[in-house]
C-alpha cells in the first residue's frame, strides 16, 4: 500500500514538472518570434531594479492597500511553498514530517507557516471582496469580462483552497500525534507547533485514528496535487507572472521613461538621404541580404521585440496602468492593459497555429485591427503614466508607439490634422502653418 | 512696454566671433503661439536680468520633431533632427536652455543618438542654478502667500524625472505650494501630449484638459502654475471651460518670477 502510494506520487510530481517544463519552453520559442534586442548591458543596475521593483514589491506598496496584502499573500505563498519541499520527500520515500529532526527550529518554521497560511486566507478573502462586490474602476474595464475576470477569481478560490488543506492536514497530523497514532507520532515528543490548527481539533474530535489518516492523507494529497496543478494552470494565466517579474523587470528600459529609441533603419535612409557623398547602392544591398527591405512599425507580434512579447505575458492585468491613464480615464477607448492582453492573446493565437502545424501559417489575423484598433492608438498621449504605474515593469507605450510607427510610415494613415501638422513640420518646420523666417518675430512685437 | 526686448542670435554672435554662455531654445510654441510668446519674453527678461549671456539661432531653429516622432513618423522626426544637429554642431553649442519640456526632452535624450551631445536644461532647472549662483534674486513680491498648484509635465516629470526644481522657485516665491491628488510621478497628463495638440481627441466623456483642471480645482488654487506652453494652454482652456478665468489664472513658472518682479 505504501509502496503504492509513493510510485503514484512519482508519477503525479514527474507528470507535472514535465507538462510544466513543455509550457515553459512554448513560452520561450513564442517570445522568441519577437525581434532581438540587447538588453545586456548594466546588469549592475538591472539586478538592483528587478531587487527593488520584484522582489521588493516597491510599485506595489505604492496602493497600500493592496499593496500591503499583495506582499502577504506573495509572501506567504513562497515561503508556504518551503514546506513542500519536505512534502516531496515524505511523498517519495514513504517518510513522516522528514525535516523535523530540526527539533525547536522544525517548531518554529511550522508554526510561522500556520500563521501566514491564516494571513494568506484572508488576504485572498479580501481581494476576492476588492474584485467582486466593490466596484473598483480598475476591475470593472471592458476587457476583463469573461475569462480574465474568472481566472483571477479561480486563482483566489485556489488558494483558499489550498490554505485550507495545510491546515486541516496538519490539524488531523496534529491529532494523530496526541493520540500516539503509529508512523505520526514520534518518542522526541511533539514535532512541529500547530498555532493555527491546533483551533480546528474540536472538529477532529472523537474521530478514530483510521478516519484521522484518510483525513490528513486527502489533505495531504489534494494539497501537493493542486500544487502541481498550479504550476501548471501558470501558462494560462495571468499569474504566470510570479515567475516572470523577475526577467521582465530585469529587461526593462533604463534610460528616462521619455526617451523613446530611435530607429536604427530610418537612421540608415536618413543618412543616405543627407549625404551627397553617399553610395546610393551601398545601403539597399545590404538590405538585399536580409530579403526583403525592413518594415518601419508593427503591425503584428513579429514585429515587436522580445522584451514587449516578454511584457505581454507578465502582464498581471491588475489595471493600475488602465487607472492612471488619461485617455482611459476620460471614456476614450485606449487601455494600456488591453494593448497588453491583446498582444499575448494575439502571441497565444500564433503560438497555438505553430504548436498545431509546426510553423505559423497566415490566419488571416494580425495584432492591428483584429486586436487592437487604431482609435485606441491615436488616443494615447505618450504620458508614460503606465509605464509608471506598472509594478512589473511594463512599457506598454512603446507598443502604443511601435503600432504608431507602422500606421504613420507604411500605410500613411494618421488623423486629418495630425497628417496636416506632419506637413507642416516637413514644409516650415513647425507643426503650424507659420513661416520659418518668421521665427523670430516674437522679439520685435510689443 | 515700449522698447523691443534684445534678443541675440547666434549668426550675430559668430558675426562677432563670440560664444555665448547658453543658447536659448525657444520651440515652436514659443516661437508662434500667442500665449506661449508671453512665456518667451518673460524667460529671456529673467536671462537679461541674471546678465546671462544667451542667444537664440531664431530663423536657423527647426521644430525638434518631438511631435512627429511621439505620432509615429520617426523619418520626420530624424530629418528634423539631423538638421538642428548639423545647424547646433556648426555652432559648437555646448548647453541649451529651453522652456519647453517637450524640446527639452528630445534634444536630451534623442538627439545624443544622432550625433547631438548637449548639455540640456529646462527653464526651471537653469532658472534654479542661476537663483543657487546668486545671480539670480527670487523674492516673494506680489505672489506671496497666494495658493498656487504646480501641474506637472509629463515630459519633465516623468518623462525625466525633475519635480523638484519648479517646486523649488515656486517655494522661493513663498506661495502657498498647493498639491493636487494626482501629483508628481502621479501627475496626470494635460491632453496635449503625443501629437494630441494638433488632433482632434477620439471619441470619450470628457476632455483629458477639462478632468485635470476639475483635480486642480480641487485645491481651490488662485494660480495653476505650469512648466511647458502647450500645459499652459490646454490648462487655461480648461479653466475657461470651467468658467473661472475670473479668479483662477494658468502662468508659467518664468512668468510668475518675473512678474514678482515687475520686470
Ligand atoms: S502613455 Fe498612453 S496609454 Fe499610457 S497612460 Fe499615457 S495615454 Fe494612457
Ligand atoms: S501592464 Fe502592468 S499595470 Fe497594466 S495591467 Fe499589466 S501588470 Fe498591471
């Protein structure tokens, strides 16, 4: 029976591990579709903002109350999880509470656990509150209705959930250990202290050991499963970001949130363009060796680089970018959380053709138009007050910009007067009809 | 005021073989907007005060292309700025001074990529060194103790960082230093940024300008004090929309130092 037991552990631990390790590596060849771009430079500074931002969780604490019980439950989940590392091993070699011959330390860790499952608990009660019955601006945007909004309520049930089992299945270990139960209890006395669920033995009460065993083992049991379960509900979630904060705020922009980069291939032409000199054959060549010349812009997931294809699953669509927007905030259709969601759904969509038919094959969809639409770009005021607000280190602006890039210069399709403010700056060199050799007649007025 | 403000060029400047201690950027907005040229003068009487050694490049300035590139058109944007670059660079100009964040923030950040190394500052940033050299006097005058808010631009606050410095002569001034909700690294954008200044806004229940006016009105302020000109005019619009041009009026940091002065 036990040996029983312990193979089928294996298999549900390797069956896990192995489904999660195929997720990440999709996860990778998909971000990997996007265009390379160097990011390797100031690791010094790049570690000491991801210490800050993701480990630190210092955008998040800036909501303090949110903050505060995201740091509980992102704390409590970590560090709950050390104890399933001694549940792996007790599931593998048949073991009971393997690490307690840490004596009064052993104590100490289980004891602090109990607390911060019960601090976990409420804290998701709490979110589930925030999200369901107060109507909070950033919870109640368009594109979270429907599987966004469940999927952040299933996480909470989940963890509820999972709360609950560790302590139901140390309150009946507990148990087990009072009634001197074989294989629970041990002749160094009490191992672990049960601050929380030492209140839940009432339930227990008059229980015999057998009932007792089939208690703690369910709880036991479900608790490691759901575990693995989690790791692998990630990939579909946006709670894929309790992995990937960490690379995400490690790879984001370092220079000033205004500066925006320049392009490398319009540099090139300008160049060419400038300078009588110039070879006016030497730039297309090198061009003719990378096929066809280069796309100004994005128009779809291939077009945007690796770290915003990165930025698109990280997201955690909490919405504190939608909140502090102004285009959002004033009705308009812009939401820098959906530019988001859009580009991994749209990422999500390619991925799932090259898992099918081994390579992308057109679908006839891309990220412009399909997914995001040019009045949500055109209404964006590049004020970076996403990029600020985003506790994960999210640019969703350059996305904003790259699509721009590609409406203003492959398809000429800008606003009426914006087109007019363009030519104008081409003509005068200012975005109004005013003359350049009137410039500086404000000095003479008056 | 009777006699015309003097304003050195650059091209004068060389004429003379002179180098001037920093050339004033004026932009496109303080070049030819009415409202934004007030702003202008009142900047360069401060200089002419200080005894600052400035000139602009008046016909030879360009837009920067601040506006083409935050709308996308990034082959604008890089013509313009090469040829601002190959006009600063003929000059040998070293440090640039401007009053707008906007200007401010491309010839920073996004020229240096196109061969353009300055050294930059906003107007409030120089007016600051010029105030910490001595050369500058900021007393109270005629603003003191008025409840004045301070509207961050998004290109000089978080776009680059600086809270400080407009904040600093505003306290100079002894006002009343007022905070909106939305302050600082939180400050709300006025509408005018990303090329929206020459559109018109998408479709939506209000105008971006009207909703920062309404978290400025909060404060009950007697000034909201700006940094950049197309702030200055999309808040004046709002407040106008508010029907309080009568007792609440939109001023530039600069200006607010000079009238204090009388200058
Ligand atoms: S940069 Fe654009 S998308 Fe981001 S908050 Fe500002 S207006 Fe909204
Ligand atoms: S981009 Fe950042 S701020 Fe916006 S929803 Fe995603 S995680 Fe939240």
């Amino acid at each position: 029976m036990q040996i029983i037991a312990q193979i089928l552990f294996l298999i549900a631990l390797v069956a896990g591990i192995g489904f999660f390790v195929r997720n990440i590596r999709r996860l990778i060849r998909n971000i990997n579709l996007g265009k390379e771009i160097d990011r390797s430079d100031n690791s010094g500074e790049r570690f000491g903002k991801m210490a800050k931002i993701a480990l630190g969780q210092s955008k998040m604490v800036k909501r303090p109350i949110s903050g505060f019980l995201h740091v509980i439950v992102y704390v409590g989940f970590i560090i709950i999880n050390i104890e399933v590392l001694e549940i792996i091993i007790d599931g593998l070699f048949g073991t009971h509470r393997i690490l307690s011959f840490m004596g009064g330390f052993y104590s100490f860790l289980i004891g602090f656990f109990e607390i911060l499952a019960l601090l976990v608990f409420v804290g998701v009660v709490v979110f589930w509150i925030r999200r369901n019955l107060i109507n909070i601006y950033r919870f109640l945007g368009n594109e979270l209705k429907g599987w966004p909004k469940n999927d952040a309520n299933y996480i909470l049930y989940f963890e509820m959930v999972l709360m609950i089992l560790f302590l139901v299945m140390n309150a009946t270990d507990y148990q087990l250990q009072l009634n001197g139960a074989p294989h629970y209890s041990s002749e160094a006395g009490i191992m672990g202290s049960f601050p929380v669920s030492q209140f839940l033995l009432p339930i227990f009460d008059g229980m015999s050991n057998a009932t007792l065993i089939i208690i703690e083992r369910t709880a036991w049991w479900l608790h490691i499963l759901g575990i693995l379960f989690f790791l692998n509900y990630l990939y579909y979630s946006k709670h894929l970001h309790i992995l990937l904060a960490f690379p995400n705020v490690y790879y984001s922009k370092l220079q000033p949130q205004g500066e925006f980069n320049n392009l490398q291939s319009v540099t090139d032409e300008v160049k060419l363009m400038m300078d009588p000199d110039a070879d006016p054959f030497a730039a297309p060549a090198e061009e003719e060796e990378e096929g066809e010349p280069e796309k100004f812009g994005a128009s779809d997931v291939f077009d945007l680089n690796r770290v915003q294809l990165l930025n698109s699953y990280t997201c955690t669509e909490c919405g504190r970018c939608t909140s502090e927007c102004p285009a959002n905030r004033t009705g308009k259709k812009l939401s820098p959380r959906k530019i988001m969601m859009d580009t991994r759904d749209r990422l999500e969509e390619v991925g799932e053709i090259i898992n099918k038919k081994g390579k992308y094959e057109d679908n006839g969809k891309q990220l412009l138009g399909d997914f995001i639409l040019e009045e949500e770009l055109w209404a964006c005021t590049t004020c970076n007050a996403c990029v600020e607000a985003c506790p994960v280190g999210i640019d969703p602006l350059s996305i904003i910009v790259e699509m721009r890039r590609y409406l203003m210069m492959e398809q000429s399709s800008a606003p009426n007067e914006l087109a007019i403010s363009m030519t104008n700056i081409e003509n005068n060199g200012a975005p109004w009809p005013y003359n350049q050799q009137d410039r500086l007649n404000w000095a003479k007025e008056n | 005021m009777a006699e015309a403000l003097k304003v050195p060029t650059m091209a004068e400047y060389m004429a003379q073989g002179k180098k001037p201690e920093v050339l004033f950027w004026v932009g496109c907005a303080g070049s030819f907007d009415d409202r934004a040229k007030k702003i202008t003068k009142a900047f360069v009487k401060l200089l002419h005060n200080a005894k600052v050694d400035f000139a602009v490049l008046g016909t030879e300035e360009s837009c920067t292309g601040d506006p083409a590139k935050r709308a996308g058109n990034e082959f604008l944007f890089q013509m313009q700025a090469v040829t601002n670059i190959e006009v600063l660079n003929g000059y040998e100009i070293k440090k640039i001074v401007t009053a707008c964040p906007h200007c401010f923030n491309t010839i920073k950040n996004e020229y240096p990529g196109l061969g353009g190394n300055y050294e930059v500052l906003h107007h409030t940033q120089f007016l600051k060194s010029l105030l910490a050299e001595g050369r500058l006097k900021v007393e109270g005058g005629k603003f003191k103790g008025k409840r004045i808010t301070f509207h961050d631009p998004c290109y000089l606050g978080r776009g680059n960082g600086e809270y400080e410095a407009p904040r600093d002569l505003l306290r100079k001034l002894e006002v009343e230093l007022l905070e909106m909700r939305n302050c600082k690294e939180k400050g709300m954008c006025c509408g005018a940024g990303g090329a929206q200044m020459f559109k018109e806004p998408e479709p939506g229940n209000k105008d971006v300008n009207i909703e920062r006016t309404e978290q400025a009105m909060e404060v009950k302020p007697e000034v909201i004090a700006a940094g950049c000109p197309f702030c200055n005019t999309m808040m004046t619009d709002g407040v106008k929309g508010k029907n309080k041009e009568d007792s609440v009026e939109v001023m530039d940091v600069a200006e607010l130092i000079a009238n204090a002065q009388d200058l």
